[in-house]
C-alpha cells in the first residue's frame, strides 16, 4: 500500500506515509477528493474497509472509518485476505 505525490508535475515523487500503515496486507482501491473554494480534503478507501482522510494536502492522514468492509474492485479484495490469512 503506498501514496506518492507529486508537486513538480510528475518530475520528483514523494511517498507519504503519516498516518498510513506502512505494512498492511492491504491495497487502497479508492481516491477521491472534496473540494471547495480555497480548500480540500483527500480521502482514501482500502481493501480492509478502511477510509483515511487528509486536510493537509497529504502531509499527514487519519482513519476516519474502519471495518465498513473491503473498498474494492469486484472481488479484488478476496486474494489479498486469503494472503493475510495465510500468514
């Protein structure tokens, strides 16, 4: 599971990783973005059925929800838990 952003239109990459666990079995399958005038919030959805929300451009996230189950593509999510359960 990784985020990466860039601000030079793609020439340098930065991964973040406040508030994002560097370790999980997971995959974030969902990216949106709520913006108003002036400001916006990120948010992030992943196979374990959690969401994660930044108001700082990225520099840090907090999980806003959790268990809500998998945020996925069709089934996408069934062979990463059946990793996670092998383990």
């Amino acid at each position: 599971t990784a985020v990466l952003r860039s601000r030079d239109d793609g020439k340098h990459w930065e991964h973040l990783t406040r508030g994002i666990p560097a370790s999980a079995p997971c995959n974030i399958e969902a990216m949106s973005i709520a913006a108003w005038p002036g400001g916006y919030s990120l948010f992030l959805g992943d196979t374990d059925g959690a969401v994660y929300m930044s108001e700082d451009g990225g520099d840090s996230f907090s999980r806003i929800a959790d268990a809500i189950g998998p945020i996925s593509k069709g089934n996408h999510f069934v062979p990463l838990q059946r990793a996670a359960a092998a383990e």
